[in-house]
C-alpha cells in the first residue's frame, strides 16, 4: 500500500472545500408556499397534530417552508405557518420528515411559534 505526502496547503485548501461542501448540502432550500404539495404537506401536519392533541387546528396560511437534505434517504421540511383555534389565529412551526421514494410524511414536532413583535 502506497501513501502519497500531502503538503500543508494542499491538505488545509482539501479540508476548506470538504467543509464548503458538507455546508451547501446542508444549506436549507426556501420552497414556493403556493405549491400544492407544499399546502398539502402544511394540511398534513395541522390534520396530525389535531390527532396527536386532541386540538381542533384549521391551517389558515404557510408563511415559509425550508427543505434539508438530512441523509442520502431523507428530507426534513420546516414550515412556518398560521393555524386557527375557530377563535384566534397563531404562529406555528412544524418539522416533517420524508423518506426518499415514498410520498409520505412523518410530523416530528409542532410547536407554537415564540411571540416576535413587528
């Protein structure tokens, strides 16, 4: 087995473009809020948390959605969203996972948003 000398600059510049690249595959994709399966996604995880809780939540709008890939077999969706109780309307935020190949979602939390004043 042979091993080859790497200078110190050669190493650092390799280490430099490996963490650039860990960093972009990482890096969340802001998705259209108007797509249909993006909507559907949002009505997915308000219908699943009403089950969970017991709530009565009715999705009033997807404010954002940001998409990661997590591993080479899975996405993780982030929305940010507004749900009504049938008296006020809040900020939630709700994480989902989907396996790659499958049309199925799995809500791994739904949280009320932390109050931001404008």
């Amino acid at each position: 087995m042979a091993f080859t000398a790497v200078s110190s600059k050669e190493g650092s510049m390799r280490s430099y473009c490996h963490i650039m690249l860990f960093l972009v595959l990482l890096a969340p994709i802001n998705l259209n809020v108007e797509e249909p399966w993006v909507i559907e996604m949002a009505n997915f995880a308000v219908t699943e948390h009403n089950k969970r809780s017991n709530a009565n939540l009715k999705l009033a709008q997807v404010l954002s959605c940001g998409a990661v890939s997590a591993s080479p077999i899975s996405n993780i969706y982030t929305l940010r969203l507004l749900a009504n109780d049938g008296v006020e309307t809040h900020k939630y935020t709700a994480q989902l996972i989907q396996m790659f190949l499958s049309s199925t979602y799995n809500l791994q939390s739904f949280e009320l948003a932390p109050f931001t004043p404008l």
